[in-house]
C-alpha cells in the first residue's frame, strides 16, 4: 500500500538551530516527491519537488534530498517566519496526478 | 499566486443542509482537485476533475458530488450535510506534477 510517513509530528528549535523533517514513503515506482509549508489558515504553498534519489533542491534556508526510501527537508539557521506546519506527497504509483500526503510536522522556531 | 479562488471562506450550516463550495482558477489548467484537511490526518482526496465534464472519486468520495460545466470552475457539493464533513476543504489545480491550492473554505456543519 502507498504511504507516506513524516516525523516528527512538531518540531520545536530556537533560532538559528539547524535541524531536519523526515518524509519516509512506500510507493511502487516513485513518480516525484513534493514538500510544501503550510502556514495557519492558508493553503500549502509549494516549495520543491525530487524526481531521483541523490537529488537535491534549495530555497534559501531550506534544502530537500531524497533517497530512496525517504527524503528530508534541512533547514539551516531557521528564523521565527520559518515556523509553519511543512507537508510531504508523493505521486501515487498507478497514477501521474494524484498524490498521497503525509500527516505534516509542525514546526515552531523561537526567538 | 496560483490564481485560485474559493467561495466562501467561512460557512456554517445545519446538518442535513445542502452545501455548495466553489473553486475558480483564471489559469485554463486542465486538473482541478478537492481536498478535505482534518487534524492528524494528511490531506485527503475527495474527487478530481481532468476536464469539462470529466471527474472521478477519490479516497473520501461518499456523501460529495462534483460538477464542472466550465474549466475555470469546480464544484464541491454536500447534498446533505452531515457533523462528520466539518472540515477544511482546498482546492487544487495542477501545473504540471505540482499542485497548487486555493486558500480553503472552513465548514462547520452543526
């Protein structure tokens, strides 16, 4: 069965501690995996997506790689508008559009 | 900015009330989605369109119907509302792989 996996559930860091979200899957035949930040009350927000293992992708503070078996978002030197819930999908295997999601990690940066 | 758009925001209702949500996009993309997002669970399918006329179920289907007569328009509809549909509902369109959402529609079904 297709699944995607996130942990931890929160996250709670001060500035400028550097850490890392985990987004573990199970997917036959993986198609893209996607990572998006969510702020309270919005949409998510699209942030980067991985087609292969070894791939890397940054945006400023935060940086996605992907193995085989999981992908991680790190996020180094976090600042307090960097706290947002941040989502993980994959594409399901049988399909090219719909996608199957993980449950989020919130995270919160302190001043 | 994706250009979506969803009505209304906010709704309260009475269970067993019929119940309409809107998604409007201004980007001719041909995939349209709807989610719901509860606590502790990851966003959740509810039915997809891949053109006019053209949608099929997702994971969450039962007690939803959807209707798109135009490709900027998609609609999610409670024929009869129930406590369990309260939710956030988002709406999506697809550019490529990537999806892109709405702001979300907060439905409380009382």
């Amino acid at each position: 069965e297709d699944q995607v996996t996130q942990s931890p559930e929160a996250l709670r860091l001060q500035e400028g501690e550097s850490s890392s979200l985990n987004c573990s899957y199970t997917v036959s035949g993986l198609r893209g995996l996607f990572w998006y930040r969510q702020d309270p009350g919005k949409g998510p927000e699209f942030l980067f997506t991985l087609y292969s293992a070894g791939e890397e992708k940054e945006k400023e503070r935060l940086k996605a790689t992907l193995t085989k078996k999981e992908s991680f978002l790190h996020i180094t030197a976090p600042k307090p508008e960097d706290s947002a819930t941040y989502l993980c999908a994959v594409h399901r295997g049988d399909s090219n559009y719909q996608l199957i999601w993980g449950a989020g990690t919130k995270l919160i940066i302190k001043p | 900015d994706a250009g979506i758009t969803q009505s209304p925001r906010h709704k309260v209702t009475e269970t067993g009330t019929p119940v309409t949500l809107r998604c409007h996009q201004t980007e001719n993309h041909r995939y349209m989605y709807w989610y719901r997002q509860d606590p502790g669970h990851g966003l959740r399918l509810i039915h997809y369109s891949y053109g006019v006329k053209d949608t099929d179920k997702g994971e969450v289907s039962d007690g939803y119907s959807v209707s798109r007569s135009k490709t900027e328009d998609f609609l999610l509809t409670l024929e009869s509302a129930t406590s369990s549909q309260t939710s956030v509902y988002f709406c999506a369109i697809s550019s490529g792989f990537e999806q892109f959402f709405g702001p979300g529609t907060r439905l409380t079904v009382l």
